[in-house]
C-alpha cells in the first residue's frame, strides 16, 4: 500500500524516508526503494521527529509492532501524539510478540496463550485507538484491517494528505503463531464498521462488503470514543480528523 502510494502521489526515493524500530514490523524500510532508518526497539518515533524538525521537506513514514509502541516505546507514542507533527504513523498490531516467539504483548487479548504466559494472558488489553483518542492534540486517528488491501490504501493516502500526526493501527494476522486471529471477522464482513464511506476512495464492491456502516462528524471527539468502544463491531476506517490542530 505505501509503495502504492509513493507510485501514485510521484514521491521521489530521496524526498521519502521511513523509519521503524525493532520487530517484525521495523524490517519494512528494506522494502522500500527510499531511504530508511532501522531505529533501536520503542525508538522509532523520536528518530522520525528528529527528521522532520531537520528536514521538513521530506515525507516520512513511521512503522512499529504492538510492542514497539504500545510497551517500551509507550512515551513517545503519547508526545508524539502531543507534538503532531506532519507525518504517517503506522502501528502494525498482530496481538503478539511474534520476532521473539510467540509472547505477551500490551495488545494479547485476556486468556490468549504465550510462551510467557501459558495459562492465558490476565490482564486486559491495552487498546491503541482509545489511548491515542484519549491524548492531547490528537488529530487523526484510524483503523484498518491488513485483509482488505483497497481500505487500508484508501486510509493510508487520507492520513498522507493530513497536516499533522496521522496515527494507523493496522490490525494484521501473524501467520507463524496467530493465523487465525480476526478469522470471525474476516468470515462475517458485516462485523467491520465503516466509517463515513463517502469520505474514502472506496469501490462500491467495497462499499457493499462493508455494509454495516456509520456516518458522524470526523471533529466529534465524543462519538470518535463511543464508536471505539463499541464491541458489537470492530471499527474501521477514520474515527477522528481535525486539520486545525496546532503542528509542533
């Protein structure tokens, strides 16, 4: 999707850089014909910051795993949220720690075995959309599914487009330890909500997968809350944008 993108918005390879961290996740900058930074563990997001304070001309792309965002890089996910500062922030969320075979990530739902949890995980999860939707200055918050490639590209070039901290949580299968992970939402797309479909570049074969769906004003922080906390159906597409935020 990203490749797609940088093809279809003509972004040059040495305008263009994307950083990650480490996890399985943090290898996607070797994926790209751009230039890359491959950071340090919960690092990615300062690094990328640190670029665009420098270079304010170039289009950065930042991607991290569960938990390089959500657990040792926790601090700098929130200021970074803070800050909003022009850039794509992606979160590739498979529920586990998978490079380091198979643990416990802040995202593992109650009960979901691990290798360091074998009799289940007993906390309850941390969610990433309710955390970034609950920090100061958040100005645009998604969610897509890694199953349906034309949504994820059709937020992807939103959040492109956004002037400030676009924040993605991408939820994805881990195919070495989770492959079934989403199985009953993929079977039954009418459990995905989409949210405002008219404001996305979407098929209308899409748009009719989707069909169980949501319209409201993208500003209403409020009802961007309720509709992520719903658990009936699993939220996607642009829960909350606000273009005129300040920018650090």
């Amino acid at each position: 999707a990203v490749q797609r993108l940088c093809r279809d918005e003509q972004l040059p390879p040495e305008k263009t850089v994307c950083v990650s961290g480490i996890g399985c996740s943090s290898r996607f900058p070797h994926y790209m014909g751009t230039y890359g930074f491959h950071g340090l563990h919960g690092r990615a997001l300062p690094i990328a910051e640190g670029i665009s304070i420098r270079r304010p001309d170039l289009n950065v792309f930042v991607n991290m795993g569960d938990g390089d965002c959500c657990s040792i890089g926790a601090g700098h996910w929130l200021h970074a949220i803070r800050y909003n500062m022009k850039m794509v922030a992606m979160l590739h969320d498979n529920r586990v720690y998978a490079l380091t075979k198979k643990q416990t990530s802040p995202t593992s739902r109650k009960g979901d075995a691990s290798n360091t949890q074998p009799h289940g995980a007993y906390l309850m999860p941390l969610d990433p959309i309710m955390v970034t939707l609950g920090m100061t200055n958040a100005s645009f918050v998604a969610q897509v599914v890694e199953w349906n490639p034309e949504l994820l590209y059709a937020v992807l070039k939103e959040a492109f487009h956004h002037n400030g901290f676009a924040f993605i949580r991408i939820l994805q299968r881990c195919p070495a330890y989770l492959p079934n992970m989403f199985s009953e939402f993929i079977s039954d797309p009418g459990r995905l909500l989409l949210i405002n479909p008219d404001n996305l570049s979407l098929s209308d074969g899409t748009k009719k997968l989707l069909k169980t769906q949501i319209v409201y004003d993208e500003k209403d922080m409020l009802k961007a809350k309720e509709v992520a906390a719903a658990e009936e159906h699993l939220p996607v597409g642009v829960l909350y944008r606000n273009d005129e935020l300040p920018c650090y």
